[in-house]
C-alpha cells in the first residue's frame, strides 16, 4: 500500500471512530445542511451564542462572518 493511500485510510479510520464525519454546511451536526444551520450562524453572530461555535466558521477562513452564510446558502442551491 503506497504511504498515501496509508494516511489517507488513517483519517478515514480516525474519522469512523470518532464519529466526527460531517457534511460541509452542516452547523448543528444533525446531518443534513438546512435552514437551521443558517439560524445557527445567524444566532453567533448576532447574540454570541457559542452552542456551534467549532462548527460556525463554514468556509474555513479562519473567522465567522456572513460569508459562511453564504457558502450554506451555496450548498442548499446546489452552487
């Protein structure tokens, strides 16, 4: 097996194990990428509720903005 294909099934495994496979969007972590993660960035942002903040910053850029609004608004039109 080449060293690639060994990290890559490392993470893989890591992933199956610790139970942390996501979609991209999905905020609350219920599966499916809906307007309740969007309500759930909406709230960080406008009250400070922290309940999904490890899973807020959607786009990966390191704050959460209105831009991750924008990439789940992607995901649910298929963009």
């Amino acid at each position: 097996m080449k060293t690639s294909h060994k990290i890559l099934f490392a993470f893989l495994l890591l992933v199956v194990v610790a139970g942390v496979a996501s979609v991209y969007g999905d905020v609350n972590g219920d599966g499916s990428v809906t307007s309740a993660d969007i309500t759930a960035v909406y709230n960080y942002l406008l009250t400070g509720d922290d309940t999904y903040l490890s899973t807020c910053d959607v786009n990966g850029d390191g704050s959460i903005t209105s831009s991750d609004i924008t990439a789940i608004y992607n995901v649910l039109l298929g963009n």
